[in-house]
C-alpha cells in the first residue's frame, strides 16, 4: 500500500488576469462533501422568484449553474477560518 503523501505548505501567488473575466453573479452555493474534498457549486436564481415563492414541500426554484470548485478538505477547513475572521465573529 502507497504511503500517504506528507502536506506542505507553499506560497502562491495568482496575478490578475490581463484580460479580465465578464462579472459572475452568484446566490445559491450548494456544499457537497466527498471523502476528503468538497464540491461547491454555484449558481444564480432570479431575487424576486426567491422572493415571492412560498416555502413548502418538493418546492424547486431552478437556479442558473454558474461555476464548480472542488476544493480539498483541509483547505475548505482554512477557508472557512479566513471567513470567520473576516467576518470578524468570535
């Protein structure tokens, strides 16, 4: 059996992209955990749909899939310190 890599910590830095992206909306994340990643994916459903919907059972709002990340666990875990922080909770 293959020995489990060692984690290490690096520095990267991404530079802003010289052609800049058009702007992506997102409201809705939905969280996925797979064994030791996450997958969040992002979408867009319409504010005043989201708005005049009455909550009830095996109600859907389609919302627009607007991008994926998949992010390993122990990276989700800082992300989640850094908003916390950020966010300035206790």
């Amino acid at each position: 059996m293959a020995e489990a890599e060692q984690s290490r910590e690096v520095s990267i830095n991404i530079p802003p992209n010289q052609s800049a992206l058009p702007p992506i909306a997102a409201n809705v994340c939905l969280v996925k955990h797979t064994g030791q990643t996450f997958v969040l994916d992002f979408g867009f459903a319409d504010p005043l749909v989201i708005a005049i919907t009455l909550p009830g059972e095996g109600v859907v709002i389609a919302a627009l899939h607007v991008g994926r990340i998949v992010i390993a666990q122990d990276i989700a875990l800082k992300l989640r310190d850094q908003l916390i922080t950020v966010r300035g909770a206790p």
